[in-house]
C-alpha cells in the first residue's frame, strides 16, 4: 500500500471553483482599524427632508454632513493609505452573499479599514480580468504586487473598477485593503468579480484539512432556527449537514443596532449533532434578536448572524388586565423592570415610585452618547428632560448637575455647530430635536446653551416655533415615514412630551390631538391589535418581531391585545398621559383595532406630503391585509414594505412579498433581505384580493419573495405556482407567474418562498373557512386565478367573489360596481364598512 493510500494528503486550503462572472467569495480578514474623525464644528445648512427616502438615484441618499466633505477632498481621488499589516483573524465565508460585507451602524464618523486575503488557483500561467466594487477606497495587490486602486468615496454608493492581472501556475495571493469614513448607517463591503481570463479556483488557506472547513461551512449553510419565533421553551438552531467532528460554539446574542445590550454564549455542537440547543425562552432577552454563532473546528472558525424573535409571553399572560387603569399599570411595571436599561426605562420607574441609586445608573450610563451627540441621542434625551423637569427630586444631585451639563452641551439642530452625524432629516428625528430644544430651554431658562450661544428661554423660542411648524407639517400631511411600525412610537414619544410638558397650552392641545390620530391610523391598519399593512420604512427586525414590537405592547394596555418587547420608545409617556395628564382615547378605537365582527372594514388614506403615499387597507376578523396603491411603480426602493397580510388572532401568521435589496441575511442595507424592496412592483388590492407585478433592475437579486413561516400557521400546502396558508378561519393564497421554490436550508428555512427571476407576477386571495371551507376547497375556487393584459395598462383578474376586476395603469380599480381611485384619497381617510362577502349579493 502506497503511503497516499494510507495517509490521505492533508490539503491546507478550502478549495471551490471560480467561474467566469462569478465572484471571488473566501477570504481571510483581518481586524478592522476603527479610529474616530472628527472635523472641526461647524452649521449645517438644511431642513427636515419628508422625501430623503426617496432615492433620485439607485438607494443613494444625497445629504451630506461636514465630515463627509472633508474626508473627500482628503482623500477622493487619491490612493488609499493601509493603516495597518496584514493579519489573518477571521474567516469570511459567503454563505449566500456574493461580496465581503462588514456594513454596520456607527454613531460617530469613524474611519474604517480592513484588509483581506484569498488565493487563486490557475492551472497554467496567464491573465484574468477581475471587477472590484466598493462604496469607499480599495487597493488590489497579487502576488505582493500592487496592481491598481480606486477612491470614489461616495457615502453608500457603490463604484465599480476593472483590472487586467497577470497570474502565475498554481496559487496566486490576492490581497485587497479596503477603507472608507462610516456616517450612521454605513454600507462598508467589496465584491471582486472574475470577469474574463483564465479559469480558476478559489483556495480560503485553513489551518485544518479543506474538508473540515467544508463541513464547517455547510453545517452554517444549511443552519436555522427550529421555529420563526420564540414564546416558550428551548431555542434551537437545527442544521442538516452534521460535522465530522466536535465544535465549539460561541453564540453572541445582541439586538437591533440601537440596542445597547448583549450576551455571550458557550456551547458546543457534537459531531454527528443536528440540533444545537442555545437557551430557554425566558432566560434570552425580548424582542427581535441576532444571534452570532461561531463554530470552530480544530483551528479553523467561522460565524455567521441568524435571526429570531424572543417574547416573553408566558410570564406576562395571554390575557391582559381587564380595565385600562389596571394595563397602565402594568405597563409601567413591565417597562420598570424588564426593559432594557435606558432614559426610558428612568422615566418608568421614578413615574411608579422606584427612584434610586439603581435608576440614577440607567441614566448615567446614558448620558455619554448624549453629551458626545451620537445620532440618535435625541432618543435618549428627550425622555431624559421629561425625567429632570417632572422627578429631579428624586434624582441624586449630582446626576442632575451632570445631566444639566449634557443638556447645555448638546446639539440641538444642523444650524448649531457640531462635527456629529446625527440624522437631522427624517420627520421623526426633526420632532424630537424641536421638542429637546423647546423643552431644555424653558427647564433652564438662564443658563447658556453652549453650541447656540443662547439662553435658555431664547432657545426655548426658537424650538417652539419650530416645534409649531412640525405641527403645521403633521397635521397637512401627517407621516411622511407613512404608516410605519417603527416610527410611531418614535413620533409619539415626542409628541406625548409635548402633551405633557410643553408650557404653551396650544401646543399642549395639538400634540394631544396628534397623539390621538396616529392611533387612530395604528387602530385603522391594524389586526387584532397589530399593526398590518403597507408601511413607508421597515426593517426585518420590525416587520418579524410580530409580538414584542413596541406597537404590540402599546395595543396591549389600550386594546388589551398584544405582548411586552424589551425596547421601548413611548409606552410610558403614553401611559402617563392617560394616568396623570388626562389624555381621553375614542371608545370606538377599541373595537376598530381588534375588529372580530361578521363584517369587514375598508380603510383608504394617504399619507406624507403630497400625498406620496396612498395607502388601503382591508379587514375581517378572520384576516387583513394593506398595501400602498400606485407607489413609484418599478423605481429602486428604499424600506417599504407595499403588502402585508395576517391570519387569525396568532400575529405570527403574517406574509409580506418584496423584493429583497441584498442577498446577506440580516444585513444592514436599506433596502435589506427583508425590510423595503429593491425594486417596488406595481401593486392593485381590491378587498381580499391583490396582485403584485416585479420588473427589478438586472444588476439586483434575480428572485422576488415571501415570508411564508409555515410553522405559525395551523396548515400550508405548497404546489407548483399555487401556496396556502390556513391561521384559524383564515385563509391565504399565493398564486405565483412561475412554480414557487420553498426555501429549505439557511436563515429561512420553512419561512420563504421564492419566485426566481427579476419579472415575476404575484397574485394574492384571501378569505375564510366559514365562506369557502378548508384550505383545499379554497385553493380549488381561487387557484384558477390569472393576470389579464387588456390593453392600455389595464390589468384583469376575474374574481369567483368579487367578479371582474379591472386594475388601471394609474392606480384606479374597478369591481363590484365599485371605483377606487387612489388620486381622491384624503389624509383623513375613509373608512367603509362592508358584508364579509360578495357586495353585489347583498344588493340583491
């Protein structure tokens, strides 16, 4: 026997074939070099932006902030500087992603650099074209060889760059150094693409055996959670490519990119194991959270981020208190003692008696980011001053010397001087800026406001007019981030400080009535409780924290459905409008969010300035469904989500299609997997019914898709061009231009259906055991449903229910006897109600 046959030759690289278009995706990275940059202070010039998000230019945002200036006429233009030697410290694999993606969020402008390496296996000696692209500077060497370099630096605009490269027999090492100045939201990545030349293979050098680091990889490839989401018992990742051997496993669980909070986890994955069990449900923080896992073999590690909600539902109770003063307090006591640590939380606890040394500490470790204006400060302080202007006494002095200072010192508008890149633009950042300023200064109304120079009282002035022309904006055209699950809370967490601080009675008065009306629209666009349509921004730890968002803890005390997160932006502000500030809801509210009649609510509005946005809504008590009518049909996308849909009582059982504007889970592009759309479709909704029309962009994802958790719903089928979904009595059906592909391995495994390429039709039906019977007798009325193309833009669906419906090039629809035209929607809106069944029968 040969020694080759006893002793297999030990390969020192993971080995995979590189095609000709294809990219290179196995790299070694070294440890990124983050060093803050600051500018000198200096005014912005600019004003709240109610259409930032509507990108001129692919998902490019064009506002700029002072940093970004300087570091361009820096550096745009000029060959990149490496801060840094190469050292190999983690492994990149691509696990679906075709780039190397470190994007994040950082809070202050913070140079970026990082190096990364790979090698490139050629069976002969000769020359390939490879295509660099990056947002920020990027130098390519081979073989130690410099071989070119690029500097666009253009915030989150991606740039893209040729070069010829000659390569020798055997491996060849490729060495990119990438660099950029992340602002907030940074998409920080490189893609290098083979585009022509010799036919190669990638080779990642491993310090095990290539098969080990194989399997290591398709035990993450095929890994995911055992269920979509998490109310009770063991948490548990399952993967079906076993290992060959043990690994140990570290799990970082951390929230949202606002979360100040996480955790470390030590485990270990057995060889052959297919279950890695991580934690019970009541010992994981709340709400939607990402969890980390690495797995190391040997000495060979890899991560990857999957994503899971965590709600505590069995420590709270499925049924709410029965009175509203008795929810109020609940909440408060929920907020007090498992939300996360922050202003918020303080605000809680000395508003239900538990002042002390434990709270002065939330405070405390809140007020750097405050005192240093990391965006997104505005957050933290606003319900900060409501602490120090209503319970200073119950605060330590020195805690309130210190928070006196931060307030003094902070930024609180683009026109004062600052070097920061907070979010000045957005409407909810805006309200929260004026209210700060309008309500710092009249707490202090001698002192001197540090960056304005003014005092107190005259800062105090000027937030309140501007606070007044936020009013004049909200009340014309209301949420120019329409509809979103994430920003009411933020809107109302200023407006309820206003309602209860403001010393202008008027201002009192017209945040009281602001309030009011967005629940009135959460009500309207909500089922059982949840909020439920087309929204203007999303992101995947919103749209699939079903339980734990903040809305649903806010439908809890009001409505007495729905769970307590761990985040919170105004649960208590509200509560304490309701509990000491005399805040009176409509009775009706109650019985328009959790709707359970034998009818149906139809709800048509528009949001945002002109009107951006026209937004329907449809409900029975057995489903709902939202979508936004004639909404920049086949533009890039931002964050919107244009239709969303729930069954029964169980908020898990909900669907939303969209075209995904990256192919990284858990991301932080905007538009991401999950949140907002790459391209936004043509979409029609006529009651239960909708169809969605994609034509995206060659150079994005080439599949559209749906969140389909199969798990929460109590039946699906899943047929060809045809998928059911039963939750309770209601019924869903999605009926695709092409066969669906049921996502089966990865982050989404049994949660998503895919339609492959960019042209794809979706159509959607809705409807409910007691009229069509079960899922299979549904799927036998509605499964012949089709698309007609009748000319003039004109699109045709004959409905068994609802007859022919007519969809037109400019959004109106025809049915039943019936015109809807989206261009007469008012902000106010109309809400119609309707027999859950045909209208044309109960004319008869």
């Amino acid at each position: 026997m040969s020694e080759t046959a006893a002793s297999p030759r030990h390969d020192p690289f993971l080995r995979r074939p590189l095609p000709v278009g294809a990219p290179v995706i196995y790299w070694q990275l070294g440890e990124t070099v983050e060093r803050r940059y600051d500018v000198p202070d200096q005014p912005m010039q600019g004003e709240m932006d109610p259409f930032f998000f509507l990108t001129k230019h692919k998902n490019f945002i064009p506002h700029e902030y002072p940093c970004r200036t300087v570091f361009a006429k820096e550096r745009r233009g000029k060959r990149p500087e490496p801060v840094a030697d190469f050292s190999a410290t983690r492994n990149w694999l691509p696990v679906g992603a075709p780039r190397v993606d470190l994007s994040g969020f950082w809070f202050r402008p913070t140079t970026l650099g990082t190096w990364a390496r790979t090698f490139l296996t050629s069976e002969t000696s000769g020359w390939a074209t490879l295509r660099l692209g990056t947002c920020g500077g990027a130098i390519l060497f081979v073989n130690g060889k410099e071989v070119g370099w690029m500097a666009d630096y253009v915030r989150n605009l991606e740039s893209k760059q040729e070069f010829s490269i000659d390569l020798d027999k055997g491996e060849n090492e490729i060495r990119i150094w990438f660099d950029d100045l992340a602002e907030r939201d940074a998409r920080y990545f490189f893609q290098l693409d083979c585009v022509g030349g010799l036919s190669l293979t990638q080779a990642l050098p491993v310090a095990v055996d290539g098969s080990v680091a194989a399997a290591v990889e398709a035990a993450l490839d095929n890994m995911h959670f055992e269920k979509p989401a998490y109310k009770a018992g063991s948490v548990a990742l399952l993967t079906g490519a076993p290992l060959p051997a043990a690994a140990e496993v570290s799990v970082k669980v951390a929230g949202d990119f606002m979360s100040t909070e996480s955790l470390t986890l030590q485990t270990r994955l057995e060889a052959g194991a297919v279950k890695l069990p991580l934690a019970e449900t009541e010992d994981l923080p709340a709400d939607f959270r990402h969890f980390e896992v690495t797995l190391a073999v040997g000495g060979f590690a890899a991560t990857r981020t999957f994503g899971v909600e965590i709600c505590h539902t069995k420590r709270q109770g499925r049924q709410a208190p029965k009175t509203l003063d008795a929810r109020i307090t609940e909440a408060l006591d929920e907020v007090s003692e498992h939300a996360e640590a922050d202003t918020v939380r303080a605000l809680a606890r000395l508003a239900s008696e538990r002042a002390g040394p434990e709270t002065d500490r939330m405070i405390l470790d809140m007020l750097p980011a405050i005192e240093d204006c990391h965006d997104c400060a505005d957050f933290i302080l606003v319900p900060l001053l409501w602490c120090r202007k209503a319970f200073a006494d119950g605060i330590a002095q020195d805690v309130v010397t210190r928070i006196d200072a931060a307030i003094l010192g902070y930024r609180y508008w683009m026109d004062e001087p600052g070097n920061d890149v907070q979010w000045y633009f957005s409407e909810n950042h805006a309200l929260l800026f004026h209210t700060a300023a309008y309500l710092a200064g009249a707490i202090l109304p001698e002192a001197r406001f540090v960056r304005s120079g003014r005092s107190g009282a005259e800062q105090s002035k000027v937030g309140l007019e501007r606070v007044r022309g936020w009013l004049d904006h909200f009340e014309k055209w209301e949420m120019a981030e329409f509809n979103s699950a994430p920003y009411f809370p933020i809107d109302l967490k200023g407006l309820t400080t206003l309602m209860a601080l403001a010393p202008n009675a008027d201002v009192r008065e017209r945040a009281q009535a602001a309030i009011v009306r967005l629940l009135e629209i959460v009500a309207r666009s909500a089922h059982h409780g949840v909020l439920t349509g087309a929204q203007g921004r999303s992101y995947e730890h919103t749209l699939r924290a079903a339980s734990s968002l903040e809305l649903s803890g806010i439908a809890r005390m009001l409505w007495g459905a729905g769970y307590y997160g761990r985040r919170f932006h105004a649960l208590p502000q509200l509560a304490l409008c309701l509990r000491d500030f005399g805040m009176r809801l409509p009775a009706d509210l109650q019985s328009i969010a959790v709707h359970d009649g034998g009818d149906a609510q139809e709800w048509r509005f528009a949001q945002g300035q002109d009107r951006i946005a026209k937004l329907y809504h449809y409900k029975t008590g057995d489903y709902a469904m939202g979508t936004a009518a004639h909404y920049r049909w086949d533009e890039w996308g931002y964050q919107e989500t244009v239709l969303h849909l729930r069954l029964g009582h169980n908020p898990d059982a909900q669907i939303w299609i969209n075209h995904p504007g990256e192919t990284i889970h858990s991301g932080y592009g905007r538009p991401s997997y999950w949140g907002g759309s790459g391209t936004l479709p043509r979409v029609h909704q006529y009651r239960g019914l909708a169809i969605m029309l994609f034509s995206c962009a060659a150079e994005q994802p080439d599949f559209t898709h749906c969140w389909f958790p199969r798990n929460a719903f109590d039946a699906t089928r899943v047929d060809s061009r045809i998928a059911v979904a039963q939750g309770q009595a209601g019924l869903a059906l999605l009926k695709g231009s092409v066969p669906f592909e049921l996502v089966s391995h990865g982050p989404t495994a049994g949660n998503e259906l895919r339609l492959p390429g960019h042209r794809a039709d979706w159509i959607v039906r809705l409807g409910d055991i007691n009229t069509v019977g079960e899922d299979d007798e549904f799927a036998g009325r509605y499964g012949g449903l089709e698309i007609e193309h009748i000319g003039d833009g004109r699109l045709k669906v004959n409905d068994p229910e609802y007859g022919a419906v007519i969809f037109h090039a400019d959004g109106r629809v025809e049915a039943e006897g019936r015109l809807l035209d989206p261009a007469e929607w008012t902000v106010r809106g109309e809400a119609t109600r309707l027999p859950d069944g045909p209208l044309l029968a109960h004319r008869m």
